[in-house]
C-alpha cells in the first residue's frame, strides 16, 4: 500500500488516525428509498466508531448499466473513523444485511448498498477490498454528490481531484438533485426531505 494523497494511509492492519479522509457513497432503488439511506445512516453512526463528518445533498440517478430497473436515489458522506480499512468494510457489509440486502444479481436493483470510496491516501487490492473503489471514475452518481463536499480531494491512483474526474467523467445519465437538507454539525446528525413533485 502508498499513500499518494495529503495524509498517511492507514495501514490496512492498523487503526486509521482521524486524519484520514474517508468517504461512503450510498445507494438505494427498492421500497422507500430515502428511508434506506437514512437508516443506514443512523446504523453506521450509532456506533462511536464511525462519526459523520459531511453529507452531499440526495441525488435522483438513472440505472447504470442493468437498465430495466428503478432510479437510484444516491448519496456520499464524508467520515471519521477509528476502524482499519477492511474492518469499516465489514462494518458497512454488516450495516447492509441489518437492513436486509440480499445479495443477487451484480447489477440489480438493492435497497441499499455502501460503497467505500476512498480511505485517505490508501492504495489496496485484497481479495475483498479495492481502493479508491474501482469504478468511481466512471460513475456521474457518484462524483457529483462526492463534489458538492470534497472537491479538492485528490483520489488516490488518479492524480485527479474528485471535481476533475467529474469534469473528464463520461457518464452522462441523469444525476437530479432531488432534497434539501438541514445537516447539524452539533449532534453529526443530519435530517432529510424529498421535495413534493412539482404541480
Ligand atoms: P456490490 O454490493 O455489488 O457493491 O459489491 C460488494 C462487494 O464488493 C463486497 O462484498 C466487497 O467485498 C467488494 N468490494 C471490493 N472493493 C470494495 C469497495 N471499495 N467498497 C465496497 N465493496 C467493495
């Protein structure tokens, strides 16, 4: 592993020092899909372990990839956390099956799923674990919520910041800013609404 950003990597085995920058993205396109996203939340950061540092507004998406299947509702957050690289993975992996994901097909519709997107500076393949998360640079849903909190954060492996992959994305699917949001700093909480469609 190398660190190629502004702070350490966090050894893999180690404890990451909360100067590490670490982001999650959140997706969603089953059932009441914000619910999903704010549960998840509310699980990842009942736990002392995982503290919230910034929320991107909630994003509307058009299916990547497997078509035929309802948009996305999408998310990143920024964290702090005391957990080593592959432990938060579980971590989120455990969030996910709390909240009842069924893991079928790759591409198919989920009611929720968390994705680890960078982890400081931290370059890693093992067998479970790829950062930064190897699709990123091609996903509009995720860069544009990831720009609107993190801009200048340089993403390991692609000399890039997140808002230059999001200049050179490819993707053009719809990516439709979709709640307003009140985020407290004072209890790292943050509360959401979906605008009422339009008349
Ligand atoms: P999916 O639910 O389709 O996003 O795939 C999740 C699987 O991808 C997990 O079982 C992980 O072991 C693996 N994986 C590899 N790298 C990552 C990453 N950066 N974030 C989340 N899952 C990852």
């Amino acid at each position: 592993m190398k660190s190629s950003n502004q702070q350490p990597a966090a050894s893999n085995q180690q404890r990451a020092t909360s100067n590490d920058r670490v982001f999650i993205a959140l997706g969603s396109n089953l059932g009441d899909r914000a619910a999903w996203l704010r549960q998840a939340q509310e699980k990842l950061f009942g736990a002392p372990t995982v503290q919230l540092v910034a929320a991107s507004t909630v994003y509307e998406t058009e299916p990547v990839g497997k078509i035929d299947q309802p948009a996305f509702l999408n998310q990143v957050l920024e964290v702090r956390t005391t957990l080593a690289p592959e432990n938060l993975l579980s971590r989120l992996l455990q969030v996910e099956r709390e909240l009842g994901r069924a893991r079928n097909e790759r591409w198919g519709p989920r009611n929720i799923d968390l994705d680890l997107l960078a982890f400081g500076g931290c370059i890693l393949k093992t067998g479970r674990l790829t950062l930064p998360h190897p699709e990123l640079h091609r996903r509009r849903f995720v860069l544009q919520p990831w720009a609107e909190i993190a801009p200048e954060f340089i993403v390991p492996g692609f000399s890039a910041t997140v808002e230059g992959l999001l200049k050179n994305c490819g993707d053009n699917n719809r990516v439709q800013k979709i709640e307003r949001q009140n985020y407290s700093s004072e209890n790292k909480r943050c509360w959401w609404y979906i605008d009422p469609p339009k008349e």
